[in-house]
C-alpha cells in the first residue's frame, strides 16, 4: 500500500497522468474537512474529506465519498486531474468520454422517443380521416 492507501498500480498511474498535466504537490492546497452523509458520528466526529485546490488554475475538489482519509485523497486528485483535463480540452479524458457517451445516448433516446409519437401521431390521423 501507497500513501492514497489503493493498489501501487494505480497510484502510479495517477502519479503519471499529474506529471502529464504539469500538476505538483506543491501547487496543491489540502485541508481535510468533516465529512458529510451517512456514517453516523463516526463521519460526524472525523475529519476524513478532502478539500483540494490546485492555486495555478484555482481549481477547487471536494470529497468525502470514502470513510477512509487516504481513499478520499486519492479520489480527490483524480477528480480534479479530470477537471484540469477537461478546462484543457485533452481528447483521451475519461471525464469527457463518460460526457459524449451520455449524450449519444440522449440523442438516441430522443430519436426513439420522436419516431414513437410520430408513430402514434399517424394512427390517429388515420382514424380521424375515416
């Protein structure tokens, strides 16, 4: 285990991709905040989010998904590796693919929709015209 407590495989990966986008530990403000949600006063009495602010873009992340402190400080850091990736406009983002891939299903769910009511639009013509 790494210092973000998940596999070294994928801290490493996380490690490359901010050295990609030129992020530095040392452009990063963290604070670690009261978590919010459910978890009872455990989450109410710990101090496991994450409040991260990346000072040359003045990105700001928070996150309190995990109990765990060092989960969250990993999470936080790729999250806002995909904020920075899509405020750069990078085409391999996951953020961005997760983004058109919902859209494409919008769209199709619109044509289905469209093709249905004009579908039905058509029976009723024909039982008015009769």
């Amino acid at each position: 285990m790494g210092k973000f407590g998940v596999s070294p495989k994928k801290e490493a990966e996380l490690l490359d991709r901010m050295k990609d986008l030129n992020i530095e530990e040392k452009d990063l403000e963290e604070k670690f905040i009261t978590a919010r949600g459910p978890g009872g006063q455990k989450s109410a009495h710990s101090s496991t989010g994450v409040y991260l602010k990346h000072i040359p873009t003045q990105i700001e992340v928070k996150i309190d998904i995990s109990r765990s402190l060092a989960l969250n400080r990993f999470l936080a850091r790729r999250r806002l590796c995909e904020l920075i990736e899509l405020k750069l406009g990078v085409k391999d983002s996951p953020l961005l693919n997760r983004i058109k891939k919902l859209r494409k299903q919008k769209l199709k769910k619109r044509k289905r929709a469209y093709a249905k009511y004009k579908k039905t639009n058509n029976t009723l013509d024909e039982r008015t015209e009769n």
